[in-house]
C-alpha cells in the first residue's frame, strides 16, 4: 500500500502452458489440461478472502498461458476476477496471449469481458528462429493472429526475441520491420538469456548452442532501441 491507499491493481497468473519453450524457467506446467478445474477453485477461493470487491485501474492475465484455458474456463476466471476487482471508469484489462491458442471463441470471452490491451507472444516472423526457440506457431498464423485481433482491442502489443543462437541483424531487422508493417500498438523487445532451470541452459552448457555474442547482441539491442 502507498499513504494508506489500497492497491489499484491486480495481477491474475495462469500458469498453464500447452507446451515449455526450451527458454523458458517460468512458474508454468505444460500438458497439463486435468489441473485446470482445480486452478479454478483454488482461484476463487483465494478471491473470497477478499472480503469485499476491489475497484482497480488494472486488472492482468498473465503466465503460463491465459488463453491455453478453454473458452468455457477462460469466462469463468473472467468472471470471478471481475466480481472481486471491478474496473475502475479509465481502466486497462490486459490478457497475454499466445498466438496457436487464439480462435474467435476465445477473442468473443475476453472482448465481453472488457479486455481492452492484448499481448501477444508472437517472439519472431522467422519460421525458423520460431523453431529454434520451439514456438508453436508460425509465421502465418502470427499474422492471421494480428488480423483478427487488432479490431476487437483497443491496444495490441507483441513482444518479440532477439539474440537468439544462429540470427543474424539482418533477421532481427526483418522482425522489427514486419511488426511495425503488421500494425501493432505496441512491441516489447527481449534479448534471449539462458537460465537455470530452462532447457535451452543445458544445451549451453553442453555446447550445444552457442550464443550470438555480445557485439552482435549489442547491434541487435540497438536497434530495437532505434526503433529501427
């Protein structure tokens, strides 16, 4: 709390994952569908110790994957986390999102919920820098993602890597340049780091993957920082 006030925002993780990229060492659990159910309970269980609803700016999904819950599951934890965190008049209502997992179905929960920013983790238009980061999606669905987002939400982001083991600056150049030509709100850059726990740590240590190098890495964190 800050002068007594109370929070005015609220985060909401959902730590289910269709599957674990090799980067990632996050709270997640992957092919794990049969927890849902449980997650739910616990969730709003939790809520009710809230007592009263708390009116908040900002409400976020995060994770793990939101939209890895069914449409059905996806409006229930919208529903119950707006029961207790109702939105303020000049809100924002945030939800990450994977671009394999989004269908109108689910675009219909969140846009009747009052999700106005979408994050999407896109992470590359290369297919073969989606593979060597073990996405689930390709190019073409990325784009056909974007399309069939960016009228519905107020704000669409993506975030995108780069420094990833074998990319080259003229592939990261190609990255910036088909999200500013796709039209999103926003892009959130990553540098690739390897971290305990990921599997991609291993793989380094057995010298399996190389990192790019600091010089190129520098070049590539240039750029995005030039916004071009």
């Amino acid at each position: 709390m800050t002068n007594g006030n109370p929070p005015r925002a609220a985060y909401v993780h959902v730590p289910f994952c269709r599957r674990r990229c090799g980067y990632c060492n996050f709270t997640v659990v992957a092919e794990r569908d049969d927890l849902i159910e449980a997650y739910l309970q616990a969730i709003e269980l939790e809520l009710q110790q809230l007592q009263v609803p708390r009116t908040v700016d900002t409400l976020f999904f995060g994770g793990g994957t939101p939209t890895q819950l069914s449409p059905a599951a996806l409006e229930r934890l919208c529903r119950s986390s707006l029961r207790w965190f109702p939105l303020s008049g000049d809100y924002e209502f945030s939800v990450e999102a994977n671009p394999a997992d989004i269908d109108p179905p689910r675009l219909d929960v969140l846009q009747a919920a009052g999700v106005n920013r979408l994050s999407l983790g896109g992470q590359s238009f290369d297919d073969g820098k989606l593979e060597r980061l073990e996405r689930d999606h390709r190019r073409s669905r990325l784009e056909q993602t974007i399309a069939a987002c960016r009228p519905r939400f107020a704000s669409l982001g993506l975030d995108l890597i780069f420094a990833v083991p074998g990319e080259t600056l003229a592939t990261w150049r190609a990255d910036l340049d088909a999200a500013v030509a796709a039209g999103v709100d926003h892009v959130s850059t990553y540098g690739l780091t390897f971290e305990r726990g990921a599997a991609f740590w291993g793989r380094l240590q057995r010298g399996q993957l190389q990192p790019v190098g600091e010089e190129r890495e520098r070049a590539m964190y240039g750029r995005a920082g030039s916004g071009a």
